[in-house]
C-alpha cells in the first residue's frame, strides 16, 4: 500500500485521500481495508492526512527520499 501510493502521488509527495479509488487503482484484488491501512500509515508517521480547500489529501512524508 505505502509504496503504491508513491505512484499516485504528485511531485510534492500529494494525492487525493480517497480510499475507494485508492482500493481500486491499488489492491483491486486483495482483501484488505484501505481505511484501516492509511490509518495505520498516518500514525506510523509514514503519511499525513488533511484536509484542504480542494478535499481530503494525503501528503507521503518525506517523498523526496523515496525517489
């Protein structure tokens, strides 16, 4: 899931929090709950969950490391 997320993101490290599209583009067949996942990521510190003008967002910490 988390490296996965590096490919949705854009060159700040964003992307649209949206778990169902996430589930979709991601884990199509995999038996896993994206909430719970991103969840999991946000308190590891892995990612930060916020909201925005625009919508949720998720933003990868330290992106620019993982490229």
């Amino acid at each position: 899931m988390f490296q996965g997320l590096w490919c949705e993101a854009d060159r700040e490290g964003r992307l649209a929090d949206e778990p169902v599209e996430l589930k979709i583009r991601l884990l199509p067949l995999d038996q896993i709950d994206v909430e719970a996942a991103l969840a999991t990521l946000d308190r590891a510190g892995l990612i930060q969950r916020y909201a925005s003008e625009g919508g949720r967002v998720i933003l990868v910490s330290n992106f620019m490391c993982y490229q």
